[in-house]
C-alpha cells in the first residue's frame, strides 16, 4: 500500500498566488520537513504574472508604483508568526532607477522570478504541478477531500485543502449595465462595460468620433494611453502630437477629477508614530461590541482623528515656521479633544488653511463648485491638475505623505474588522493610489490638445432618442453626446455576480458575503465563512474579492504588509493541518 500523501489546491497563479507560495516555503522546514506533498497550481496564465501582468499585453502600459515601492518579500516590520525571507525590490531586481515607473511586462518578468525562487525553495518531497486551465467548482464534505474540477479534464483533483487566490473578477452586468448594453444592441451604438482595460477590444472606438467615459481613476488611464499612444500619437516638449487615429474623449465620474498624483519624493527626518489612535486596541473595542459598529458613527472619527495626527505630526515637526504653538502643546490638545474642539484648536495653531487637513474637502474637489460654461471648466480642471501635481511633487507639503503613511496604518486596522463598505476601499485609491505624475501630464497636454474632454463632477448618463448623453452638474445646462459609451472601472468584485463559475458554486454552497457582495473570510488565517459564521476547515480564500482586502496591488518596503501577514497566516494554518492529516494517516 503506498503511503499517504497531502494535496494542496491553489486556484489562481498570480502575485497572491506566488506570495502564499513564498509564505509556504519560507515555513515548510519548520512545519512540515520531512513529507511529501504535492501543491497544485490551477491558472490559464504563467505562474507568478499571472492575467493581468502577464507578457502579452501593451509595453505602453506602466506599473502605477515607483519600482523601489514594490517587493515581494518580507521585512522585521511584518507581524507574523512566521520567519522573515529578505529579497530584492523590483528596482533591485531589474536594475532600474528605484523612481522609474516600470512597465508592466517587467513586473510579470520579476513575478515569475519570485515564483520560480519559492519553488526552489520548497522542501525535498513538495512537488509543484501547474495546470493551466480554468477551475470551474470546488464540491466535497466538510471533514474531506475536496474536489477542484477543472475545465477540460472528466475527473476533478483530489485535494485534502484549496486556497483560492483569484485576483481581480470578470463579472455579469447589473440591471444598469445590462439595460445599456440592450440598448446599445437595438440602435447600434458601443457599450463598453466594466472591464480589465487591457482586455477589451477598443477597436470599436471610431478616430474622431466623441466616445464618453464614466470613471476617473486608473482603468481610465490605461484607457487614456491605449487611444492616444497606442493608437500612434506621441508627446514632444510637454504637447500632444496626435496621429489622427484618437477618439475624442468625455471624461466624468462622481467626482469628476482624477485620482491624486503618486507623490514624488522621499521621506526624510521623524516618522509619525503609527498607530496612535487607531490601532489594535480600538479595532479590538469594537469587534468586541455585542450590537455590531458602524463605519461612519463608530469608525470613521477613529481614522479622521489617526489621519489629522499623522498630517500634523509631520507638520509640526518638520515645518513648524507654519504653526502658531508648539507641538507638545497640539499634541495635548489634540489627543484630549473631541471634533469640534480639533476643528477650533487647528484653525487657531495652523494659520494657513492650505496647511490644515480637510479630507472632506479632499474627497469632493467640485461640490458645489459650478462653471459657467464648458470651456471654463476645461480651464478649471486643468488649474486643478497642475495645482495637484505641483503640491504632489513639493517637499514643503510633506504632510501630504505623512497622510499616505496614515493611510496604510488604517487600512491595516480595518482588514482586523473585516469588510466596511465599498467608500472606504474608493476614498484610500483615490488618495492614496493614483497615477504617476507623468500620466496627469500626459492628460494635461491631451486636454489642451482638445482630445480630453472634462465632463464633471455627478455625471450622469442617459440612453434616449438613439445616442449615450452625460451631464453633469458642474456645468449647467452642458450635454454631449456619443455613440459610445466606456465604463472605465474594473467589474465590482460582488461573489454572487462573478462570472467565475467557481465562486458562483461557492455562493450557491452556502459561502457567506458581506452587504456588497465580498466573500467573507476567517481574519485569523483565510478560512471561508458559511453563513452561520462557521470557517470551512478545507477552503480558504485570499485577495480583492474578500472582505479582507489589503490595499494595493503591492507591497510598499518597511510598511507592515498586511497581504504578507494574510499570506504568512494562511500558509502556516495549511501546513499544520497538512501535517497533523499526514500524521493521522501514517499512525
């Protein structure tokens, strides 16, 4: 009789898949050395690129991270059970400027790297097998082998646990987008719906012909690039030199201007000592509550009052010649006040309002703001994005950064609390995650060109008498008209709406999902809720589609890393059960 052997089923080869690969192997020799295994890699693309940084697709499009800000590797500032497996940054690997926004093929290339390194890494007797198919649904009982049937092959494969770590989804429409598409059948016109940009075929976008754009954000800039430069355009001494092929594009959202800038410079000096009044002791508080919390009563104080502290930590410290009392002062006031004793104490200690932090003002640029005519809002829009990029790349508003650590130390908070509502995830990519700063450069001298188009704040689209026409109330009584429309966003990634087969079964199965739609998760280690609260003992699942979502796509150096915490967390909880299932069998 041949001995027993475990099977790990990892559906989903990209970046979270190779990073639970790196987790397992930094942690198999002292969890699970000595026996065999076999891990199952179940993806249609390469492993470590993964779909959406795979080789085939446009060198025109760039990573939306400074080359130095993104590692696969652990560092000390990581807090996890598991032991630490220092490597290089991608500019590190690659040779690059560690400011270079690489482009994404050189990703893939270095993911692939650190795919191939973890299985090196494995223990004798761990055999990686990759299968590039598609996983179609995962059936079995509760306390057994679970089986992963894969699309093209009669019989599933056998496996003791599955971690899905899908990434982004591929979704059916909701009644919006379906209705727009209809309409877009019966009187010829493009709809274009939410969609990885990368993928959809753009072919249909006319030269010259107005196409309008609902969404602001980095789906749009890919977008932005593909009809412009992808289509034989270039950019010489800050103008646009279009070849004839482009589109005219509308560009709206809700509201109504592009993500911030990345910011274009370094730290120096004193960090803000993160967290402070937002950190484990009061995401404990909270879960701890009987009744439940609330993300706008209960929380949302808690990460305005953690933001403020970083803003003005960093403020005080580094440019006090703008305040008006010392910073032990603030502090004190500061940490005993409430809101509206903040609102007070700063307007009295922070002279310039352009030195306060107002992150209402921040999250809506145009509310209220109205232009009296369309080309006044182009001129408008543009004063904001240089306005934008100046400030993003001027060391004298490093408090801008200090805002961006404050950031990544609450998102790290609210994963312990597991899903808040879609605003939060919007608000910290906006902040916190927009383009480089050449892109907002490139949008400026393509608006100048009259190639972009500024649409506004609160747009809105409606199909009637045979054409798309969006409005917006920036600009009163201002419409436009398309034959095409483009939904640049990537698809809500709502379990009950994926067109991935696979979570759809899980959904039917009884898996859990928050109010939006995000597969619930086990916070200590991944497993997969039922709908009784119970963690399934043989599934877990890890990424973007789960309420415990990390920001980013990648891991910043020396910032905690809360995916890696999740990746670390998950592949030890596996291999102890892999161990204990092989214990079992051999006794």
């Amino acid at each position: 009789m041949s001995a027993f052997r475990p099977s790990l089923v990892i559906v989903g080869a990209g970046p979270r898949g190779t990073g639970l690969l790196e987790r397992i192997a930094a942690n198999a020799p002292g969890l699970y050395a000595g026996r065999g295994l076999d891990i199952h890699l179940v993806d249609p693309h390469p492993p470590g690129a993964g779909r959406i940084w795979r080789a085939a697709q446009s060198p025109l499009l760039w990573m939306n991270s400074h080359a130095e800000d993104v590692t696969m590797f652990t560092d000390e500032t990581v807090e996890m059970a598991g032991p630490v497996r220092e490597g290089p940054t991608l500019h590190e690997w690659a040779g690059l400027d560690g400011r270079t926004f690489a482009d994404r093929r050189i990703q893939g290339d270095y993911l692939r790297w650190v795919y191939d390194r973890a299985v090196a890494d494995l223990p004798p007797g761990v055999t990686v097998h990759h299968h590039p198919r598609r996983a179609l649904r995962v059936s079995g009982p509760r306390e057994g082998r679970q089986q992963v049937w894969l699309e093209g092959r009669p019989r599933p494969l056998l496996a003791d646990l599955v971690v899905l770590t899908l990434g982004h989804l591929d979704a059916e429409p909701d009644a919006d987008q379906a209705e727009l598409t209809a309409y877009a059948g019966t009187h010829g016109l493009v709809h274009l719906p939410p969609d990885f940009t990368a993928d959809s075929d753009l072919t249909v976008l006319k030269p010259g012909e107005p196409v309008l754009v609902r969404g602001f954000g980095l789906a749009f800039v890919d977008l932005m690039v593909l009809l412009t430069e992808g289509r034989g355009g270039r950019y010489e001494g800050g103008a646009y030199l279009p070849s004839g092929r482009e589109p005219v594009v509308y560009v709206g959202s809700r509201r109504g201007v592009p993500y911030h800038s990345k910011i274009g410079y370094d730290w120096t000096g004193e960090r803000p000592p993160l967290p402070r009044f937002f950190g484990p002791a009061e995401t404990g508080e909270l879960l701890a509550r009987p009744e439940g919390f609330d993300f706008r009563r209960d929380v949302w104080p808690l990460v305005e009052k953690e933001l403020g502290f970083a803003h003005y930590h960093r403020l005080f410290t580094a440019h006090p010649e703008r305040t008006a009392i010392a910073w032990t002062d603030f502090e004190e006031k500061y940490t005993a006040g409430d809101a509206a004793d903040l609102q007070a104490l700063v307007a009295s200690a922070v002279p310039d309002p352009a030195d306060r932090l107002d992150l209402a003002a921040l999250d809506q640029p145009l509310d209220g703001v109205r232009y009296a005519s369309h080309e006044e809002f182009q001129d408008g829009l543009r004063e904001y994005i240089e306005g934008d990029l100046n400030r993003r790349h001027d060391a004298r508003h490093s408090a801008d950064l200090a805002v961006f650590l404050g950031l990544l130390s609450v998102y790290g908070q609210l994963i312990r609390l597991g899903s808040v509502g879609p605003w939060w995830h919007g608000f910290f990519s906006y902040l916190a995650s927009g383009p480089p700063g050449p892109r907002l450069r490139q949008m400026l001298a393509l608006s100048r060109a009259g190639l972009l188009r500024f649409a506004g704040a609160g747009m809105t689209v409606t199909a009637a008498d045979g054409v798309f026409r969006a409005s917006s109330p920036t600009v009163p009584g201002f419409s436009v008209e398309a034959r095409a429309l483009v939904e640049a966003r990537l698809p809500e990634p709502a379990v009950g709406r994926a067109r991935d087969t696979l979570l759809r079964e899980l959904h039917a199965d009884g898996a859990a999902e928050t109010p939006d739609g995000l597969l619930r998760v086990d916070p200590a280690d991944g497993r997969i809720l039922d709908r009784a609260g119970r963690p399934h003992p043989r599934r877990f699942a890890l990424g973007p589609y789960t309420d415990g979502r990390t920001p980013g796509a990648f891991t910043r150096p020396r910032t905690g890393g809360p995916a890696f915490r999740q990746n670390d967390a998950t592949a030890r909880a596996a291999l102890e059960f892999l161990r204990d299932l092989a214990c079992r069998a051999a006794a």
